[in-house]
C-alpha cells in the first residue's frame, strides 16, 4: 500500500513525462505537491459549510480522512482528492430550515450509503445500464436544475452587502482571465481573498470568535437524525455524484493513458462511505474534486502518495478551531459574489454534458426532458403529500427521467417520433402582434 516506485531520480520531469499513481518524486517534492492539493480544494471546499451551517474544521477532518479511505478502498490506484460537494446545498438548505442541521445530516448519511450501494452493483454489473437509464439529455438536465435551482439562495446573500458581493465576482472573473496554470486553478480562492479584503475595509467583518478560539483543540461534532420525509430532496444528488466520479475516473483515465473503467465501482463505493462517514459527525458530504484534477494536469504528477499528504495536512489543519472560526467570519456579500459563480458553473456543467453527448434539440423529446426539468427546478415547485416533501430538484429529476423514457416508448411503439420544425422568420406584420 505504501510502496511506490521512484520516478527517475526523483528530483526532475522530462516535459513529456508523466508520474504514475504507483510512483512518485522525492519526499520534499511530494510534500509540496500534496500541499498544493489542498490549497486547491481549500476555497471550494469551505464554501460548503460557510452556505450550510456545517462547522468547517469537520468537514476539513472528513475531508481528509475520506480521500485517506478512498485511496485506500481504491489500493492506490485511483489519484483523487474528497472535496466538499455543491450537489447536496439545496437539500441540506431546505431540510434545515425545515427541521434541523440533524435532518440535513440524515439525509447525507442515507444518500451516501445509497451511493456506496450503488458502487457494489456498479462493481458486479458494470456501467452499461448507467448510459441506458440516464443518457446525456437527462443526465445534463438534472445537473443543470441543481445549480439553477440555487440561484435565489445566491441573490439574496448579494443582496445583503451589493459592493462587496460585487467586487468578489469582478476578482473571481478577473483572476481566472489573467492567471494561468496554478493561480488559474484557485482564481476562486483568490477571489474570496480579494473580497474578504473588502468586506474587512467596509467594516463588515467581526473578529471577535477568531480571538476567542484556541489554536489547538478537536473539531465541533453533530449527530444525524432521521427524517424519512425529506428523503426525496436528496435522492437526485445520487445522479450528480454519479456523474462526477464516472467523469473524474475517465478523466484521470486519459490522462494516465489508462482504462479505469473497472474501477469505478470502487471509486462509487469509497466515495459513498466517505459521504455516510462525514455525516456521522457534522461534516459536509464529500465527492471527487476538478481542481484536483487541474493541478494534476498542470504538474503531469498523479502520484498517490502525493495525496496522502495532501489528505494528512487537511486533518492536520482541522485539529486547529482557530481556523475554523476565522473561515466563518467570511460575510455574505463575499459569499453571494462567488456563488453567483459557481452556481451558474454547476449548471454549466449539465449543459457541457449536452455539449459533450451531441444531445439533438431538434427532437421532441430532448426538448421536452431538458426543458420541463429545468422549469421545474428553476421554479423550485414543491409537492407535499403524507409527510413526504418534495422539492424542485426532486420533481425536476423524476420529470427529466419520466418525460425522456416515456416519450421514447410512445415513439417507437408508434414510430411518429420526428424532428421538431425549424423555426419560420416573422414578418415585420407578424412581429408587431
């Protein structure tokens, strides 16, 4: 397990060469390298329990425990980093506001061990059904309505201090426009700084809790509690994570010149247990990260044992309440820039899935699936029956999958499935009315 090989003399990289995950560079190379894993995860990843409620120093202390755990349910072979993930700030939010941070919890906890489930079978079966259940068009949509559907959560942290908010989304654009490489890959971190900034010139940062913390001490812990009803708003995070992990091991994959295919099983299942883990104890749910796999790319060095030490430093960083209490001082107008940015990125990224899947909107069935779901999510539409609530992302996700395989049978049971017509120019009579 702790066994790799040295890459050459370890000190040096021909510009075509790679690092396998089963090697690695010297110690002090490594170190530096896992270092900056998680400086790249490090401003995604706290946004998470800044917009939940989740205290920080748990989710960092999960968060390294669980890419300890990945790298070990994978036996090394799958370089990856456990970041905080977006998919699940909808659900928590509601369940929250609806009963609890203990609510929210339960609904992690349940939602991670369905994903460990899904690994095993993924694992016995392989992935072809995956394609099958949820092609590109449904895929895409129910990405896309989560991210959308988080747009007023946005606004109305924007609104509570507009300068500052706006100043945040100015830095994150500029920064990702003039940096490249690394400094590319953290314009969001740079961003908040440069926002935090502002917000302490503005006056609207307290101070007061950093002083008040010790430097040294255990994170603070919270419990799951059970709350079948709300289990619903969770379930179609399922399909999100499953997407990311499909997509960070075929990434991973090309980049490595190998087929990982087989292994996503174990990828599913070691991110699950990592997402049920972290519940246990009041940190937020975790996922495989993209600014990982950026630093990845930027250094063409994939080692594994660059992320042990990157999961070791962040349980490290976690023992510290200093730092914890000092990430909650972060105002909302910080908060409500840089989602305005990252919100409409995870909804990007369902229509990137259309991009990549060549999804044809001239077919009636690809416009109703993606357009209906993505209503449904935006609006937020909410359904309340026996106890049981379910939200826009929801509805969203089982009018994406009832839509798409229902008109898919109607039309080839009838064989009327046709394209849609092209839209007509309007005369200048037309147009008026």
């Amino acid at each position: 397990m702790f066994r790799w090989t040295l890459h050459g003399d370890g000190r040096t990289l021909a510009p075509d060469a790679i690092v396998l995950p089963e090697q690695r560079l010297a110690w002090p190379l490594t170190i530096g390298i896992g270092a900056q894993h998680v400086v790249a995860m490090f401003g995604a990843t706290f946004l998470v329990p800044l917009l939940t409620g989740f205290p920080p120093s748990t989710t960092l202390l999960f968060s390294g425990i669980g890419t300890l755990l990945f790298l070990t349910i994978t036996r090394n072979r799958v370089p990856s980093y456990l970041g905080s993930s977006f998919a699940f700030i909808a659900p928590i939010t509601a369940s929250t506001a609806a009963e609890s941070m203990g609510a929210a919890l339960g609904g992690v906890m349940i939602t991670g061990v369905l994903l460990a489930l899904l690994g095993l079978l993924v694992a016995r079966i392989g992935t072809r059904w995956i394609g099958a259940l949820m092609p590109p068009v449904v895929m895409g949509s129910i990405v896309a309505l989560i991210g959308f559907n988080l747009a007023p959560t946005a606004y109305e942290n924007f609104q509570q201090s507009a300068v500052t908010a706006t100043i945040t989304l100015c830095a994150v654009v500029l920064c990702t426009a003039l940096f490249k490489g690394l400094l590319g890959r953290v314009s969001v971190l740079l961003g908040v700084l440069v926002g935090y900034i502002a917000a302490v010139l503005r006056g609207e940062v307290d101070f007061t809790a950093v002083a008040a913390a010790a430097w040294v001490g255990l994170p603070e812990f919270h419990h799951p509690e059970f709350h079948l009803g709300l289990l619903p708003m969770f379930l179609p995070v399922v399909v999100v994570l499953l997407a990311e992990n499909v997509g960070h091991v075929t990434s991973v994959g090309l980049m490595t010149g190998r087929n990982l295919d087989h292994m996503v099983g174990r990828t599913l299942a070691s991110d699950g247990l990592a997402t049920a883990l972290s519940a246990g104890f009041g940190g937020s749910p975790t996922t495989t990260y993209g600014e990982n796999i950026g630093v990845m790319s930027a250094t063409r060095v994939y080692s594994t044992a660059a992320y042990w030490v990157a999961g070791a430093v962040a349980i490290g960083l976690s023992l510290s309440p200093k730092v914890g209490a000092a990430i909650f001082t972060i105002p909302p107008g910080v908060l409500g820039g840089v989602t305005f940015v990252l919100y409409g990125l995870i909804g990007i990224v369902g229509v990137r899935m259309w991009v990549d899947g060549r999804v044809d909107f001239s077919r009636p069935k690809n416009q109703f699936t993606a357009g209906v779901a993505l209503v449904v999510g935006i609006a937020d539409v909410t359904w309340t029956f026996e106890g049981i609530t379910l939200t826009g992302i929801a509805l969203g996700t089982v009018s994406a999958l009832v839509i798409y395989h229902a008109m898919n049978l109607l039309g080839h049971a009838s064989g009327t499935e046709v394209k849609a017509p092209e839209p007509t120019e309007l005369s200048a009579s037309d147009a008026e009315h």
